[in-house]
C-alpha cells in the first residue's frame, strides 16, 4: 500500500508518560484482573463477582481507554485539553457527506458479509431480524456494545496519533495501534473459549487492516475520531442482526473485504488530495491544537496548550504550518 511521505519521526518525550500511564490503566487494568482471578479464583468470586458484563468492576475496565485518555488529556492540558478535544469532534462542513457515506458503506459491508458467506458454502443463521428489528438492534448496540465509545476515544483519540508521532506512519500506527486493542480485549478471548482464542490472531489482523484505514481516514478528518466511531457502529452490528456468525471462515471473508474497502478508501483520499498527497498523519498533542480546532474554520473556536507561551498577537510557529496545511 503506498504511502505519504513518511512524517518526521519525533522522539516520545516528554509525552512517555502518558503512554505509560495510558497503557497501566487500560491494558494493565484488564490483565490485572485477569490474573487476579486465575490466581485466586475462589476468593476474586467473593469478593468482586462473577465476569460478566453487568459487574461494576468489568464496566469500568471495558471503559477504562475513555477514562485513561480523559486522564491524559487533563494531565496534558488540564479542562483546556478536554474542551480542545470535544472540539476537534465536531465535522468541518465539507466533512459532513462522509458521514453517511461511512454509514452506507459499513452496512453494505454487512449484507455483503452475508451474501458472500452464503455463496462460499460458510455457515450463517438461517433467518435474520426483521427490518425493524435491525433498526432497533443497531440502536441498542450504541450502548449494548461495551466500550464501544471507550474504544474510539482512548485507542483512536490518543493512542493512534502518539503512534504518528513516533513512527510518522500511517500503516505502522495502524497495526501498532491493532496490537494494543487486540491485547486489551485478548482475556475475553482467550478464556473465554477455545474457539475464540484460536480466533484472536484473526480478529487482530482483522483490526489492523480497519487500523490502517481509519489512520488515512483520520488524518484527512483532522483527528475527529467520530469518524471511526460511526462506521465501527454500523460494521459491528452485522453478527447481532443475524446476518453471520463469529466464526473462523467468516473472519476470512470479513479480512479480505476489509483490506479492499481499505485500499479504495487510500485512492478515494489519494484523488482528493491537493496534488495527489495524503494528509501527513495527525499526532498528539498537534491535532488537538490545529488551526482548524484553535481559531479559524472552528465551529467553537478553542486555545491551545502552546498559545501560554506565545506572546499574545503572535502565531506559533507549529499553527502556522498548520494552517497552510488547511488551506492547501
């Protein structure tokens, strides 16, 4: 898959902190509890609860990316960097007819699934939900879905672009990026039951094909990670209205028609591009801080960290650029 140019690589200091800590409270939380119950079995069961979905303990570290990356953004740039990145969610007009391309696109995707499936000879359930009952599920599973949002947020808002920042790669970030979540959710899959672990190394190569894509994605939608969120909704609500089942074969289907919708997407970005160059790859803390979220374009204009060290009147060096990176 070609490529940008790749970025300058940056060194990770002085944000290896947060990666730290980022990576403790998400990843170090789950295996955490993890081994806390393989280890003590009995005595975890008295005193948290039964794993299921419903167990406080579990709701909060299937959300912890969301709590992990709000910690980071206050640590960052305190209330300023919470505000800035509520900001940066909000679609530039010109963005706003992805939206339901994404959406038609990912539920295309689905049937396609299906139908795909069917005409291999792979296994899928025999009746699906009613039209109805597909809206209503599709609904449901904004908030059905745990850690859907705590996804989009912690891994896609902060883990992805501090990627960028130290690989100046789209496609190594994206995988990094797979590697990470794929470890978080690995203990859901690998006790929960041997067809699932065996499925795991699938389901990672799966996301690091969607990691990739959502990179290029991402970068022309200046970070807005609500453009992960929407398309991920809808690819994931295929297996919950029926129209196929978790399983290995399909997990093959699935990958292969990722990783084309993904090289379409590169060539759809490359021929919209401004001389037919891809958007560099947004990086933390810079998207948060962009022209577009700082001041001009903005739909709530916001103030970045670096604007305290500016004497006020004068541009910093880092807004400037991107701000002729805008207007190209």
């Amino acid at each position: 898959m070609s490529e940008t140019t790749p970025a300058a690589k940056r060194p990770l200091k002085p944000y290896a902190k947060y990666l730290y800590l980022y990576l403790s409270l998400t990843i170090g939380s789950v295996w955490g509890l993890t081994i806390f119950y393989l280890a003590a079995y009995d005595f975890a069961v008295a005193t948290l609860g039964e794993l299921h979905l419903r167990n406080p303990i579990v709701v909060v570290i299937l959300h912890s990316p969301l709590i992990a990356a709000v910690v980071v953004l206050c640590m960052y740039d305190g209330l300023r960097g919470l505000a800035n990145f509520g900001r940066s969610l909000v679609p530039r007009r010109k963005d706003l007819v992805w939206i339901p391309i994404l959406l038609a696109l990912m539920f295309g995707y689905i049937f396609a699934i299906r139908y795909l499936c069917i005409l291999l000879g792979i296994e899928v359930p025999a009746e699906t939900e009613t039209p109805v009952e597909m809206v209503l599920t599709f609904l449901e599973l904004f908030y059905m879905e745990v850690g859907m949002v705590a996804i989009a947020i912690g891994w896609f808002g902060f883990f992805l672009p501090l990627m960028h920042r130290v690989t100046g790669s789209h496609v190594k970030s994206g995988v990094l990026t797979a590697l990470g979540i794929g470890v978080f959710v690995a203990p859901g899959n690998v006790f929960a039951s041997f067809d699932l672990a065996i499925a795991w190394p699938l389901y990672v190569t799966q996301l690091s094909v969607l990691c990739v894509g959502m990179s290029f994605l991402l970068s022309r939608m200046k970070g807005n990670v609500l453009f992960f969120l929407l398309p991920f909704w809808a690819s994931a609500s295929g297996s919950a209205m029926k129209l196929y089942l978790f399983a290995i074969p399909t997990q093959l289907v699935q990958m292969t028609v990722f990783a084309i919708l993904t090289v379409v997407l590169v060539l759809v970005l490359k021929r919209q591009a401004p001389g037919g160059v891809l958007d560099e790859p947004f990086a933390f803390p810079d998207y948060l801080e962009r022209e577009y979220t700082v001041r001009k374009g903005a739909v709530f204009p916001g103030a970045g960290d670096r604007s305290r060290e500016t004497p006020e009147g004068v541009e910093p060096p880092e807004l400037a650029a991107a701000g002729r990176t805008e207007a190209a």
